[in-house]
C-alpha cells in the first residue's frame, strides 16, 4: 500500500487520502526504477524541493505543478500519442483519466461475475479507488448495469 493525497504530496481529486493498493512485481519496479540511472540523471536536473519525487520528465521537473491538478507533460504525451496513432487509431476522446474509469468498471464487472455481493463490491471499489463516498462507487455499478441492460436488449433487437 502506498499512501497517496494531499497530506502525502500527491494531489487527488477531492483531496482524498487513501492508500493505493500496488502489486508486489509493480512495487519492486518502483523500488528498481528509484535507485535507476534513468532517474538519476533526471533529479541531477531537479529543483532541491523536487529531488524526492519519483517520477520526473526528462527536465528534472515534476509530472504536475504544485497545486495543480494538471500535468502538462501528460497532456503533450496524449497529444503525441493521438498524432502518432490518426488514421489507425481514433484517441480524440480518449483522455488519461478514461483508464481509471476502466479500472473501476471492470473491478464491478469482475465481482458481478464472481457473484460478490453489491456491498462488498462497494466496499473495494471505494478503497482500491480513494473514493470519499460510497456514492461516487456506486455510480460505476450503476453505469455497468445499464451497459448490461443495453447489451440484452441490442441483443433482443439483433436476433
């Protein structure tokens, strides 16, 4: 678990504390990626208030400005990545956050199937996403019911 939010210098959406859950295999990576000669030559070009932060762009600087919500090196990657895919690949509305929703949604998905019950679903879908309120979690297995229910009757309509 990795504390992550305001009060640990990582900015969340609604300024929510909460620790990240992070695969061993995912961690050892990190731990690898911070003693890294890749990383070193990155905090070498690091402001002193920096030189702690784990993920920097090529320019020692981090990911998003301090107090802001917004990473302008993330957003150029996106603009880069949508360049590079046109024509093979339709990104326009594509945008980083969309996979954390992804997340979400196949977390419900894969504890319907299970047949976990709605509230223990709930429960690690607010955890596993630092979700403040058990209503923001609920909105994914809101979402994934509905998609089920369009699925059956496109279904009825096909056949």
């Amino acid at each position: 678990m990795l504390p992550v939010g305001p009060k640990h210098g990582v900015a969340t959406k609604g300024g929510v504390n909460y620790e990240l859950q992070v695969p061993l295999d995912l961690l050892e990576r990190l731990r690898e990626y911070a003693v890294s000669p890749r990383r070193a030559l990155r905090v070498a070009k690091a402001s002193e208030v920096d030189c702690d932060v784990l993920f920097l762009n090529r320019f020692g600087k981090r990911y998003n400005r301090r107090g802001a919500d917004e990473s302008t090196s993330i957003a150029q990657d996106m603009a880069r990545l949508r360049r590079a895919t046109k024509g093979v690949l339709d990104l326009a509305n594509f945008y980083f956050h969309c996979s954390r929703a992804t997340f979400g949604t196949t977390i419900v998905n894969a504890g319907l199937r299970a047949g976990v019950s709605l509230d223990r679903i709930l429960s690690r879908l607010k955890t596993l996403m630092g979700h403040k309120d058990a209503r923001v979690s609920l909105g994914y297995v809101h979402f994934v019911e509905k998609e089920e229910a369009n699925s059956k009757i496109d279904e009825e309509l096909c056949a």
